[in-house]
C-alpha cells in the first residue's frame, strides 16, 4: 500500500509537556482513500490530524504528503517558514469552529487562499470562488458577511475555502461536533459528495454512522495508540478490541445519513 | 475681590494661536511616531526570539514606568553628556513623548492582537499562509477594529502630554501662554483660556471616538 499511498505516517511520535498524545503511530492513506479517525477525546486523534499538516510540529517520526516528506527528532531540522507554508497550501483543513475570517464576505474568505498564497489574479480567484461556494450550494451567500449564516453553512464556506486552494488531501476536525443536530446533515453531504469525487481524506469525528457510510478504512485511537485499524464497515460491526467495543456501544452504528436540508 | 478681566488675552491672540498650532502639529507628529514605536514594540513582545522580546520588554517598562516629565529633561540635558548626542529642544522631547506613548500603545496593540482567537491564525497557516501574512491579512485587520478606542483615548492623552515641552522652552500654547501671563500679570485668565482651547479640541474628539466605538459595536 505505501507505494501508492497519499498520505504516509511513520513512528510519529508527539507530547505536551509530560503528556505523550501520540505513541509510535503509524498510518497510510491511499491516493482517493478516505480514513475516519474515532476515539475518545484525549486520545490523540485531532492531534494526529493536526500533524498531517503540521500544525503541530511532531517530537519524532515522519510524514510524507504526496512526494513532499518530513523527518522529526534527533538530528533533523525544523522545516522553515517558507516550507511549511509551500506545505501546507497542499492541504486543506476544515475546523471544529469554522474559524472563518469574520472581517471578510463569504466570497472573500474563500479568495483568501488563491489571491494571498497562490498570487492569482482577483478575478480568476473570484471565478474559481463563485465556482466553489455553488459546489457547496452558497452560490448565493458570496456577499454576506461570516456572522450572517448558519453554523452548517459557515462549515460549507469553510469547506469551499479549502477547496479552493486545490489540495491534494483534506483534513476534517471535528467537522460536524459544533453544529446544532439539524445542520450536520447538509455539512456531511458535501464530504460524501467529495468522497466519491475522488478525494483523498482524513476525517476526525463522531458520526460513526456516516463513518460506517463513507469512509474506507476506519483507526480507532485510544490514549495516543491506534488500538484498532480495518475496512470501515468490518471494524464497526464486528470490532475485535474490547475497547473498541465499549466505545462504539455509545453510539448507533447504522441507520440513515441525518437528512440533509436542501441549500439554503 | 478678584477681578476677572479675559478681555486683556485678545492682545495676546496671535502668541495663542502660534502655541496652539505647535500644539497640535506636535502631537500629530508625537502619535504617528508613538504608534510606529507602538507597532515595533507590540511585534517585539509578541517575537519567537527572546532577545527582541528582552528588549522590547525593557524599551515599555522603562518609558512606561518612569514619568514623562524627568524623560523629557532628561533627553534634552543628559544625552548630550552621556552620549555626545546634541538635540533641540523640539527633536529632544518629540522623542521622548513618542518613546512615551509608544510604550503604552505598544501595550494596546500586543493586547489586541493576541485578543484574536488562535483558530484565526490556525486557518490562515492552513491555507498555506506565512506568519507575517496571517499577520497582515487576517489577524491585524482584526485586532485594529479592537484597538481603536484605546489608542484614541491613548492618543488624546498625549495631546494633554505636549503642555509638558514647555519645560524645555518649545513654543506651544502652554509655553507661549506663560509668556503671556508673566507679561500681563493675568495668570488666572491665561491659564483658564488654555484649559477651555485644550478642552475645545478634544471634547468634539472624545463625541467622535464614541460614535465610532457604537459603530464598531454594530458590526460585530
């Protein structure tokens, strides 16, 4: 699988402070794959997602995005600004709390990335923006500033500026764990639809069902160890763990997607 | 009994509003400096490496903690012999009083920008973005709209500050009016009309700094 793989992560290792997150993790995405990250808070999955992209910097280990790679620990330097940023404008990332730019239009946050990091000229950035916002059914909303939305529309904004940069991978954080009940179905529609456009993903959360629904492979992590890893569908039915199986008895398992709300 | 007579200052008109002009040239000198000063410092704590957060710690404290009145003498009179640095009296205290108010507004600024929520810089590095751009596209424009209302009321401090160059003889309007009181022996009317010129200036200022903190508030 490594020699396909998008994403590969090797020995990773990571602590705040006394607090080791993260124990010799080892993980690989398939070009096109889409891996859901499950477990317990505290137990390093965010982090791991975090360090995909480097936004936090691992004590230890490796991790290779597309042909780009970086080694961590003893003897290894520290990528500089410029490499990190290179880096990351590669992956997209979608967070818990939106974090979009309140000071800009919905049209503006997702102009961000093309104009200010890839230097692209306003209008091809606005092209490719409008285009973005109708792909996640906002098309509409391009002038309304960020407090004027929803909570599952400010996620679908989010989501269009990340794509907007083009990424090769993208990261989702919780995606879904800040919005009211009703508008986690119109926010998990549009990372279906992009799962079955191909996108490589990596998605942290606590849909178990829509896991079981979209993603291939699923890694259940407990305490900074990836306790169990498998097909998506095989570790929520039939996991092998004991821990596994005392945190999935949380939630159900199966059952349809929430209903989504048409675009609005 | 006293007997008041302000009729007497309007021989002295033309010395008031020369003191007035200095007055208020200097300050806009003293608050476009002060917030450049602010900026370095504000950047200065807020950098990676401790050597320039030392240093811009030192450069606060000591202007912040000391009063303006002994930094002013003590730029004009002391530099010269501790350091062979010759100044003016006006170079020498827009100096001070930008070192001054640049140690406070480095304060306001460091506390507005780190008023903005993590998160925003987060998402400005994950689109790929450099410290310095977060900085400029995101986090600044943001942290200004907080800022405002504390450098405006900082900024008016300064103004009252400039009655203190007096001391090193730069003619502004407080300066200018001594000259008028020890020449008509008016003090107390001389005095008086300073305060309402001062008060004159920045009462309107003060209505205006409130109107926009209301706006401000709208479009949170």
């Amino acid at each position: 699988m490594s020699e396909t793989s998008k994403i590969e992560i090797r020995s990773l290792r990571k602590s705040f402070g006394n607090n080791e997150v993260l124990k010799n993790i080892n993980l690989d995405v398939a070009k096109g794959g889409v891996v859901a990250l499950i477990g317990p808070s505290g137990s390093g999955k965010s982090t791991l997602l975090r360090c995909i992209n480097l936004l936090v910097v691992p004590d230890g280990g490796s991790v290779r995005v597309g042909d780009t790679r970086f080694a961590f620990g003893d003897g290894s330097k520290l990528p500089d600004v410029r490499t990190l940023a290179n880096f990351r404008a590669t992956t997209g990332m979608v967070f818990q709390h939106f974090n979009l730019f309140p000071h800009m239009t919905t049209l503006q946050n997702v102009m961000e990335g093309p104009v200010t990091v890839r230097r692209m000229a306003k209008a091809d950035a606005e092209t490719l923006a409008r285009a973005q916002l109708a792909k996640v059914g906002l098309a509409e909303k391009a002038d309304q500033y960020p407090a004027t939305l929803s909570g599952g529309q400010k996620q679908r904004v989010a989501i269009a500026r990340a794509l907007a940069m083009e990424p090769d991978v993208m990261l989702f954080d919780e995606a879904t764990s800040a919005l009211d009940p009703e508008l986690v179905g119109e926010v998990l529609n549009v990372i279906q639809q992009l799962a079955s456009e191909g996108m490589t993903m990596v998605i942290v959360t606590h849909e178990i069902a829509f896991a079981r629904e979209v993603a291939d492979r699923l890694i259940f992590m407990r305490d900074g160890v990836v306790v169990e890893e498998g097909p998506a569908r095989q570790v929520i039915d039939n996991p092998q763990e004991a821990a596994t199986r005392a945190f999935l008895n949380h939630f159900h398992r199966t059952g349809a997607l929430p209903p989504a709300t048409t675009a609005s | 009994m006293y007997q008041w007579d302000f009729g007497i200052l309007w021989t002295y008109r033309w010395l008031f509003l020369n003191g007035l002009g200095v007055t208020v040239g200097f300050t806009v000198v003293i608050v476009v400096c002060g917030l450049l000063f602010g900026l370095l410092g504000a950047f200065g704590t807020l950098s990676r490496f401790k050597p320039l957060r030392l240093l811009a710690l030192t450069f606060i404290e000591a202007f912040r903690c000391t009063p303006i009145l002994v930094q002013l003498i003590w730029f004009y009179y002391a530099l010269p012999i501790l350091a062979g640095v010759e100044m003016t009296p006006i170079t020498a205290s827009a100096l001070a009083l930008s070192l001054y108010g640049g140690s406070f507004y480095s304060e306001i600024i460091r506390g507005g920008i780190i008023s903005i929520d993590r998160g925003q810089s987060e998402a400005g590095a994950a689109l790929g973005m450099t410290p310095v751009q977060t900085m400029r596209r995101i986090v600044l424009p943001q942290a200004i709209k907080r800022m405002i209302p504390a450098l405006m009321n900082q900024s008016i401090i300064q103004f009252k500050n400039t009655s203190l160059v007096s001391v090193l003889a730069v003619p502004d309007l407080v300066y200018q009016s001594q000259v008028a009181a020890h020449d008509s022996y008016r003090p107390l009317e001389t005095y008086t009309a300073v305060a309402v010129a001062y008060a004159a200036i920045l009462i309107p200022l003060t209505i205006l700094v409130r109107r926009g903190e209301k706006r401000l508030a709208v479009s949170e």
